[in-house]
C-alpha cells in the first residue's frame, strides 16, 4: 500500500513539473494588441536639441545603450554612439541593451517611428512582444517622445549586431508570469512636458525621464520588482567596471535622520550637480546630470521635497564584495 501511494505521488508530481514546463514553453513569445502612438520624427533644430538633452543629459541613455569600448569615454561627458551591446549577467539570464542607433541592420533603422513610441509608451516591441522593463519611460509626454525619436534618427548608424537574451530556466518561469505582460503608462501620458522650476516638473523628469526611483528604490534581483519604500535608497548595485565594488544609493527623501534631503538646501542640491561625480566608479550618471538645466534640478529638489520621509540608512556609498 505505501509503495502504491509513493507511486502516486511521484506521478502526481510529474504531472504537474510537466504541466509547468508546457505553460512555461507555451508563453515565451505572447504578442501583444498595443497601439501605435502618432509620433513622427522631426528634423527641426529646436526639436533635436530637445531629445538630445533629455537623451544625453536626463534619461543618460548612453549609461546602457553606449558603445562599450568607449565607457571612460561616456564617464566624462562624451557623447558615445548608442551602439549597444551592455550585458546584464542575472539571475533571470543575460541581457543586452539593443543597437538604437539608426542602422537598417542592426539598430532602429528598419523600425518605423511609431513602433519605436510603442516601444517606449506600451512597452512592445516591433515584432509585437513584450520588452523587458529595463526603460521605464512609458510616461514621457507626446513632445519629449516626438523630441526623443528625432534625436535617436539624427545620429549616424552605427553597424553593431547585439546578441538576444538569453534566458535562465527561472527567467523563462518569470517570462512566463511576474513579466508576462508588457508595462504601459499608468496613466495618459501629457501631449506637452511641464516645464519651469515647479514641483509639477520635478515629479515629470524624476518619474518618467531621470527615473529617479528606478536606483534609489530597493528591488528584488529576481524580477525587478520594487521591493522598499520609494526614493528609500537601495542596496547590492554592482559596479559595471569592476564587480568587486558593490554601491549602495541612498535614501533621497527629506527624512531628517536618514535622507540626503533633509538638512540640504535647493542651493547645495544643485551645487552638488555641479559638482558631478565625485566617488570614482560610481553609477550615477553625473557626466550627463551636472549639465542638466538650472530649474530642472531645481524643480527636482521641490518635488522630492514633496515625497513623504522615509527612514531608512543604506549604509556607506561603496563597499567591497564578498
């Protein structure tokens, strides 16, 4: 009787290995409905500049996207093809950051304009699958994607074919279910970005372009997930150039005990832009950051202002792996 009921079991449990195997093989390449924004590319001036600062300087595309043989280059402001090929070694797999530069091979050349705000705006790709949320821009106003496209289709083509991901077996099991869906915009994204030293701005470019909490909110290493309270700081971010160094980004909030904010100015905030990088290796994007527009950092200080406190310590800056 006890081995009739082992036998049991074991098929039982075959059975259901078998049943997740064929669940998880069957929605690795879902496609997805999702409309196509009525962007174009432009070629006004006015426009171009637009989606080169907030490329170069805000959103600091080239920090993933950048030609990886020239990164000191990009650490001290300049600006690098966005050739691809940054290599994400997870838990879930290896990922690469794509070609998007305007190559007909290898980058967004062959795209069409729309497709590439749908990328952006609904999280789908051309071929109308999910994309990994990496880029979390889904809410850029209709102007700023517009400004954004225009850029990308100013640079020359870069020829620089970038590897697909490859995805563990726990990937594929969360590519199957926690990143099942493509992440759109929460909400209507605006037709024109605020813009001005206000609190309205501040929360624009540090939500949807900067992506401030994006590093400065703790998240599970295996599914991206935001796992500490916002603008709370984060632990266990690994330094690209040398895995040796692990960073901590600290809590941004205007707690008084444990918040950069809480006893710094407006001034010293964007003092300390200026300033730019000031711990050698470390992530954040200051090369693009220290050039940003007065108000912007101002208005960005008015809305992190406005987040409530959070009381946490992340501990020192920089520390080394064990």
């Amino acid at each position: 009787m006890l081995r009739r009921i082992l036998l049991v079991l074991v098929a039982l449990i075959v059975v259901v290995i078998a049943a997740l195997a064929i669940f998880v093989a069957a929605r690795q390449n879902l496609t997805f409905d999702a409309p196509f924004p009525r962007i174009a590319a432009l070629t006004d001036s006015t426009i171009v500049a637009r989606g080169r600062y907030l490329v170069r300087n805000v959103a600091n595309c080239a920090q993933c996207h950048g030609d990886t043989t020239r990164m000191v280059a990009m650490m001290t402001g300049e600006d690098i093809p966005l050739s691809g090929g940054f290599r994400w070694a997870i838990p879930p797999g290896t990922f690469y950051a794509r070609n998007i530069t305007p190559d007909d091979e290898t980058g967004l050349g062959h795209i069409p304009d729309s497709a590439v705000a749908r990328a952006l705006r609904h999280g789908v790709g051309h071929d109308g699958r999910a994309l990994l949320p990496f880029m979390e821009m889904q809410g850029l106003a209709d102007d700023d994607l517009a400004a954004v496209i225009s850029y990308l289709r100013s640079q020359p083509p870069v020829r620089n074919p970038v590897p697909a991901h490859r995805y563990s077996l726990l990937g594929k099991v969360v590519k199957a279910t926690v990143l099942a869906n493509p992440v759109s915009a929460a909400e209507t994204p605006p037709a024109m970005s605020p813009r001005g030293a206000t609190v309205e701005n501040g929360r624009y470019l540090a939500e949807s372009v900067a992506l401030c909490w994006a590093c400065h909110t703790q998240r599970s290493n295996e599914t991206g997930a935001l796992v500490g309270p916002r603008y709370g700081g984060a632990t266990g971010l690994e330094e690209p150039s040398d895995p040796g160094h692990v960073w901590a980004s600290p809590n941004i909030t205007a707690d008084p005990t444990t918040g950069k904010l809480g006893a710094m100015t407006e001034d010293q905030f964007v003092a300390r832009f200026r300033t730019g990088r000031v711990l050698p290796g470390s992530p954040m994007p200051w090369q693009g950051l220290q050039r940003m527009a007065e108000d912007d950092v101002r208005a960005i200080y008015r809305f992190l202002k406005t987040v409530p406190p959070v009381t946490r310590d992340v501990g020192p800056p920089v520390t080394d792996a064990k």
